[in-house]
C-alpha cells in the first residue's frame, strides 16, 4: 500500500514517472506501471490511464519510442523526443501492457517497429545512450539494453496476444 501511495504521489502531471537506470521517463513510466500491475491497481485507474496515455502520446511516428538524455535538465520542461530506440521503444510496450493495452493500435505499431528493425542474427543495433551513469554527467549504453528488452517485449505480447489476455503476470 505505501509502495501504489508512493506512486500516486510522484506521478508527474502529464503522467509519466522520473526514471534513474535507463533514460528517462519512458523507463520510469514502465517501471511504474509494472509496479501498479503487480500491486494489482485496476487497468481503468486514473493513475494507470494517465500513464498509459502518456506513453500513447510520445510515441514516434515510425511506431518506436525514443528519449534524449535533455530530458534529465534541471530546468525540465517536458519530455525530449529523440530517434526510435529497440530498448525505449520495448520499455514503452511492456509498460503498455501492464496497463492492459495489448490490443492497442500503438502497441502493434510498436511490434511491428521492433520486427522491422530486428538484425539478420535476430538482435538490434542501438547506437544512442539509454541508461544513466549519472544524470547530465554522463550516459552508458549497455550493449545488453537492445538485446533482451525487445525479446522481453515481443515475448510478452505474444504471450498476451496467444491466450488472448490482457493481465500481465510474472514472467514473460
């Protein structure tokens, strides 16, 4: 109950949540939103439909999400889009569907997106920093990252989609 009063609290007004591993918002937003699906948090409570349209909102239209590390400025001032990630964009549809948005257009766009782009060896190139050392001192790029989040990503949404679910729960 502190961990769902937590989060209500520190949901920022647009909806979405400051994250600390990987950047930014879209990673907070997820890691929220898996907290809130754990915790069992109905899919229709305002707090989960403001997050999940947040997400909806910031999505590219390549159908991928991406975040630049300015979205860490001091002087924040609201989200800062950047070019489609594999990882961002993974980070994105597995808070989406902890929301119960397996079904969503965007959800699929994302799928697609990560299908599109997936390697010949089954993988994804990921050039852009997408975790934090330290905020505006300096990023990292875990090669890790683009490799077992869109797996994780599309796993689930097969998963969901195969035995035609909309609860996430442990595991893929």
């Amino acid at each position: 109950a502190d961990g769902v009063a937590y989060l209500r609290r520190t949901q920022l007004a647009e909806g979405s949540w400051y994250g600390r591993w990987g950047l930014n918002y879209i990673y907070g937003t997820w890691s929220a939103l898996c907290a809130l699906n754990a915790a069992g948090v109905d899919h229709q409570d305002p707090v989960i439909r403001k997050a999940a349209a947040w997400l909806l909102s910031t999505q590219n239209d390549d159908g991928g999400w991406g975040e630049d590390a300015r979205s860490y400025r001091l002087d924040y001032s609201g989200y800062e889009t950047a070019p489609t990630t594999a990882s961002q964009t993974a980070w994105a549809l597995l808070g989406l569907m902890a929301a119960g948005e397996v079904g969503h257009p965007a959800v699929a766009r994302g799928v697609e997106y990560l299908i599109a782009t997936q390697t010949q060896k089954g993988l994804w190139d990921e050039q852009r920093f997408t975790a934090t050392g330290f905020p505006r001192v300096f990023y990292l790029r875990y090669h890790g990252y683009a490799k077992f989040f869109p797996l994780w990503a599309l796993a689930r949404y097969r998963n969901l989609r195969s035995t035609n679910t909309r609860v996430v729960g442990v595991g893929m």
